[in-house]
C-alpha cells in the first residue's frame, strides 16, 4: 500500500547546569527547547479508506483508523517541547581484599526528576519511532520512545542504585545496577492514535548485570520484572 512521507527537521538547544559537583556527589539540572517541523504527505488511503470499498489496508493506515477518518494532516506541521531535567548522585566506596587486596568495590545511588508537558502528536505519522526497552540507561534517560515521531510527555521520578568492582589496576570487572521509576503522573502519548492509554503508576523493576571475565571475554546480562 502507499506510505504517507515526510521532510523533517529537529532542533534541540540544550542548557546543562551543574548544581553540585564535588568529588562523591554531583547535581545537575538539563533545560532543553525541542522543535521539530514536518511537512507531510499523507495518501488518500489514509484520509477515505473506504471510499471504494477498499479493506486491503497496510498496517499503519489501520492503526491510524479513526472511524471513517485519519488522525494524520496533510502539510505542515510543528512541534514545540520543553524539557525540565534534575539528576543527582553518591559515589561510596571502599577497599576489596580481592585483587591482592588492592580491588575497590563502588555504591551508586542516583536519582532522576523530569518534567515534560504533554501534546497530542496523532498528526504526526511514524517514520522511525518505537517503544524503547527499559533497561537502566532508559529508564534515566529523557525519551520513552526511540526517534523523534513521538516525544512523550512526562513527570517521574527514577530511582537507581549500581555497585562496581575495579581491579588493582582500576579496571571495571563487575558492574551490578538496578532501577525504577514511578509516574507521578503517567504519560499520554501513544505510539498510534489506536494504543491505549498508559495507566501504570511504575515502570518495570530493571536488573542488570556486566563483567570482565577475562582480558578477552565479556558478560551481560539484564531482566525487568
């Protein structure tokens, strides 16, 4: 079936404040403008798709079915965001009698505030967008889709807490972390008009796990719950 089209463009001024930033600790708040302009194309088949008694549908012109209608706009649209990030953090640590007795083991509590006010994006098609995977690097980062189609809005809260092992030569050898986040208030956009809406107050609980083996040889492994 025919695709809708798009020319994008995406600007994101970014300001990064150091609050704290002392040996063990830090505190930084992130201010961030995002605009993006798309001048779409959008085919026939997604503004009357039942106009010729036509069901043969591709995927996307169903998720976009709105009764008889399509959510997406023929021309010009754009999409102004701003973003309010505060990220904290400790650095405990103390000597490991492994390692000739020269190994140090780290404690990493950090935390994660951000606020970003919701749009409706249903105009808008998806060209590169999808849900991300919440492993820990997700869960602290500002998207909670990959791509730009879609820039949820939120206000959450993540929690994490990672420990690392060095070796007497300081190189990393065990890396364990874990982490959350919970929505003070759970976030509206959606992938497709058609998806519903999010109504978890948490996300998943996000485990992972790195080590060095060898010199050579490599492990990771992670799990949600």
């Amino acid at each position: 079936g025919e695709r809708y089209t798009a020319t994008r463009l995406h600007l994101a001024p970014t300001l990064t404040v150091p609050l704290v930033d002392a040996p063990g600790y830090y505190l930084t708040s992130q201010y961030k403008l995002m605009f993006t302009s798309y001048n779409q194309e959008v085919p026939d088949t997604y503004k009357q798709p039942n106009r010729s008694g036509n069901t043969a549908l591709n995927r996307d012109a169903l998720l976009y079915m709105q009764g008889n209608e399509s959510a997406l706009k023929d021309g010009t649209i754009t999409r102004t965001l701003p973003s309010f990030r505060l990220k904290g953090g400790v650095n405990f640590d103390r000597p490991l009698d492994w390692y000739d007795g020269k190994g140090t083991q780290t404690l990493e509590p950090e935390f994660q505030y951000l606020y970003i006010p919701y749009k409706n994006q249903d105009e808008i098609g998806i060209y590169d967008t999808t849900t991300t995977r919440q492993d820990y690097y997700s869960l602290f980062s500002d998207r909670r889709f990959a791509g730009l189609d879609r820039i949820s809005d939120a206000n959450r809260i993540t929690v994490g807490l990672t420990s690392r092992v060095y070796d007497n030569a300081g190189d990393e050898r065990l890396r364990l972390a874990v982490a959350q986040a919970f929505e003070v208030t759970p976030p509206k956009v959606r992938l497709y008009p058609s998806n519903p809406e999010s109504t978890n107050a948490r996300s998943l609980l996000s485990f992972e796990g790195d080590a060095r083996i060898t010199e050579e040889w490599f492990a990771h492994a992670g799990t949600q719950y």
